[in-house]
C-alpha cells in the first residue's frame, strides 16, 4: 500500500509537472527571461528594477506615466484636482477591484500614503515626508494635504513603490506574508513565486481594464547567465528575454525568428564608490579613480557603441539635465600623481563583479586594466547578482558598478535617492554633503522652474566635483522577443505595458 501510494502521488506530482510546463508553452502566456529573481512584494521596501517592473504588473498606482514617457495620466485615480494654494490634492479613485474581488478603496490609498511615509523598513520615506495628512472623505474620495507645496508630488504617485495596497491584508498579523503572496489590483495576479526560479502571474479578471488584456498570463523566469539567456529565447524556449547583452544584439538581429526591440531609455551605469573605505573618504583619491577611467573606451568595447558616455546622474533626455556638466578626461598619469599627494598611492580595491551579465564582467577587466596604469591594484570578486545588492548595503565593497533607471518624470526621485537621502545611504556610496541636502530638500519645493532648473544644475555640478560616484554611460532597453509576440516595449522609465502585449 505504501509503495502504491507513493506511485501514485509520484505520477500525479509529473501530470502537475506536465501541466506547469505546458501552461508555460500555452499559446495565451507570455514567458520571460530575466537575469535577476525578484527581492520581494512589498513595494515600499525595494528600489531596484527587478521588483518595479513586476510591481506594475501586479499593483496598480493613483497616477501613471504614459507608453511614450512624458505624460502623467490616470490610474486608479480617474482625476484629481489641486488646491489654489498648492497645499491639498483631491483624488477621485476609480471603481476597482483587488484581485481577491475586494473594492479598492480611498481608505486603501490613504493607508498605503502614510506607510510609505512612516514604516520604518520603507526606502522611500524621506521622499513622501512633505505629506502631512492623506484622508478617506469617503469610498471614492482621497485628499492628501502637503506640509509645503512641492512639485514633484504628482509625478510621485506614479512611483510603482507607492501601489495602493489592501490595507486589511498588509497591516497587522498578515504583513509579513504579504511580501510573498500579495494582492494587488493591476493586470496580473501572483499565482506562485519560486524564489530562484520563476513568478508566475495569471490575468487579473477583476482589473479594472480587464477587457483590454490579451495574454492569460505572465511567467518571468530566472536565467542569470547572459548567455543562456540568449540560447533560450533563440531556441523558441521563452517568448521574450530582457537586458540583451550588447554584443549579441548584431547577431540577434539577423534571425528572422526574432524581434530585437530598443526602446529610449532613463538608464545611466555607473560605478558606485564606497566613501566610508579608508582613502576612497578622499575627495581627491575619487577624482583620480574617475581621471583614471577611459570612459569612451568602455563606450566602444563593451556597449560596441550602442552607449554614450555619461557625465551627470541626471540622465540625457531627462528635465533639467545639464549638458555642460563637468566630463574629467582619461589622464592616468595625472590620477597617479593625485594619488600620491593624497598619500594613496599603491592604492588596493575590492570590486564586486556581478557573476554571469556579460557587460558587467568586461567593464570590470576593462576598469581593472585602465587603473592599473595609474598604479591601482584591482581585486575582482565576482558574486552571484542575488547577493551584490546584500553585500552593497551592508557596506562590504570598495567600489561596483551598478545601474539606475528613473521611475518617475521628476528628477527629485533619483536625486534624493543619490544625494539627499539617509535610508540607503545615498545608494550604498555613503556620501554626505550637508549642503547638498540641503539643496535637494529646497529644490523638491522650489516652484519657479527657472531657479528649480538653476538648482539641479548646481546639484549636477556639486555631485560631480566631489565625485559621488563615477559615471559611465547611458543605454537604451534592449530586449528580444520572438516573432510571434506584438506590443511587447517599455517607456523610458522602465514599465513594461504587459496589459497591451499580445501572443499570436
């Protein structure tokens, strides 16, 4: 009996098998590959992409960003309107539905509002703290008062970490599992999340715009290594792959079976610089490092010139971004000398590599290589992607290239992020300039554009002077589907418009 028993659960765990696999082949759900699993559900306390871009998937915001990158429009907020003096927003919420058919409510928002605000594991809190007060009037009717007008507010309700959540599910008792199997009201729900392996979200039918969804559902697959990444989408194996390295983007091209899709992009590469590691506290030991960077020749070998070289964290494209900001040329021998007036020269550093992304690792030989002819001894150790971010935050690097890709259309956000703000401690780089923050709190709330522009001009200038990190290059998205698979695209601040996407 017991071994009959185990047949047969053995044979219904391979149907169950069966099933998953050819659900995933099912002609209705779109399989995509990605280099990087997800951190976890709860929006307020992430700010990578990884998670963003599932999370407007699965949560849906008061306010959204258009397909095109330029426009705030309606989300779960059908309308809104703004108090003469600045000070108080009125939302009129949409009627909605979560994915588990309870209502979404202004209550819901409210809540979600404040939690960003005050939770103490939000990375978001210095951002959302000009709010005073945010009040259900009633079921439909949010009002949100300001503790001093700011106009990155609006664009801030577009930030996918600030997805109005089901209050009754994330406060209390159940918040903890909430992050592993939340309920959202966006266009897909989460069937299951095998950590390492996959998301599988199936169609929302209580979305409020379900009408418009073609696919039944959504799996994003785990595949770090570049190159399997690549083998799998061009054996027919997933339907789209993301982060296309950029040396297979020419051979990709080629394949008629294949669709290689570059969208404009906010991202800027750089290279993270930890300030609290002995002489890399030195303004000067930095700005030998970025002398010491052939940043053009990165540009040309590994983006094969599909990059142009960055020289402000405010993207190019972006509001207020500086074109005359401050571009430090190659001089090795110049950020010797620098270095031995700092009294840094022999100078050792630990680079974190993340294991498997292609571009990643030839930058790393590449930046190994080119400080080395300025007397900088690089040790390159290479991690799997999962654990770099741990290891970023806890302060267990010397320096480590990383990305960044804007979520909302104000600048505010990456600028508080980088420069003024104290939760991540300023991206992990631990940089601190009082004045600077100072500056980044007066600009959120300047509403003259021409002084808010004169502002961020000088925040460019000021972050690069002291070198807060080193940038390196903007790119656009380069993503792969296969032919069969429409409307598959990101805006320039990342979100991809799965609700549009269409199998044939």
């Amino acid at each position: 009996m017991k071994t009959a028993l185990r047949t047969s659960r053995l044979a219904a765990l391979a149907a169950l098998l069966s099933l998953s696999t050819s659900l995933a082949h099912a002609a209705g759900v779109l399989t995509i590959a990605r280099n990087e699993d997800s951190t976890t559900f709860d929006p307020i306390k992430s700010a990578q992409n990884v998670d963003n871009w599932v999370f407007s998937n699965v949560f849906d915001v008061l306010v959204r960003v258009d397909a095109s990158g330029t426009q705030l429009v309606p989300g779960l907020a059908e309308s809104w309107t703004i108090s003469e003096d600045g000070l108080t927003y009125t939302f009129k919420l949409r009627e909605a539905k979560f994915s588990d058919g309870a209502p979404v409510t202004a209550e819901d928002a409210a809540y979600s509002l404040t939690r960003i605000r005050d939770d103490k594991g939000s990375l978001w809190s210095d951002s959302f703290k000009i709010i005073d007060t945010a009040t259900a009037t009633d079921p439909k009717t949010l009002v949100v008062k300001l503790k001093s007008k700011s106009v990155p507010f609006l664009s801030m309700m577009a930030l996918p970490n600030a997805s109005v959540l089901p209050k009754k599910l994330v406060e209390g008792a159940a918040a903890d599992t909430f992050a592993e199997k939340p309920v959202g009201s966006g266009a897909f729900s989460v069937v299951e999340w095998r950590r390492g392996d996959r998301i599988i979200l199936k169609k929302n039918p209580n979305y409020w715009d379900a009408g418009k969804v073609s696919l039944d559902g959504v799996e994003w697959l785990v595949i770090p290594d570049d190159n399997t990444r690549m083998l799998k989408i061009q054996a027919g194996e997933v339907d789209a792959a993301i982060t296309v390295p950029f040396s297979r983007v020419a051979e990709l091209k080629t394949n008629p079976a294949l669709k290689v899709i570059s969208d404009p992009s906010t991202r800027e590469d750089h290279m993270l610089i930890n300030h609290e590691h002995g002489a890399l506290a030195k303004k000067e030991v930095r700005e030998a490092l970025d002398l010491a960077i052939d940043k053009k020749a990165i540009v040309e070998a590994a983006t094969f010139n599909l990059g142009e070289v960055a020289y402000s964290y405010v993207p190019k494209g972006s509001l207020y971004h500086y074109a005359d900001n401050l571009q430090r040329p190659y001089d090795p021998e110049k950020a010797k000398k620098l270095l031995a007036d700092a009294g840094a020269s022999g100078l050792t550093l630990n680079y974190i590599v993340n294991a498997g992304k292609e571009t990643d690792e030839q930058i790393a030989v590449l930046v190994q290589q080119q400080l080395a002819k300025a007397g900088v001894s690089v040790n390159l150790q290479k991690v799997d992607p999962s654990q770099s971010w741990d290891m970023l935050v806890s302060g267990d690097y010397d320096i480590s290239v990383m990305y960044w890709t804007n979520d909302i259309l104000d600048p505010d956000q990456k600028t508080t992020f980088v420069l003024g703000h104290d939760t991540n401690l300023n991206y992990m780089t631990r940089y601190k300039n009082d004045e600077v923050k100072a500056l980044v709190e007066a600009a959120r709330l300047e509403t003259d554009p021409v002084k808010r522009e004169a502002m961020y001009v000088t925040l460019q200038k000021t972050a690069k002077g002291d070198v807060n990190w080193i940038d390196l290059y903007y790119s656009p998205y380069i993503n792969v589907t296969r032919s069969n698979i429409e409307k598959f695209h990101q805006n320039p601040l990342g979100r991809f418009f799965l609700e549009e996407t269409v199998k044939n």
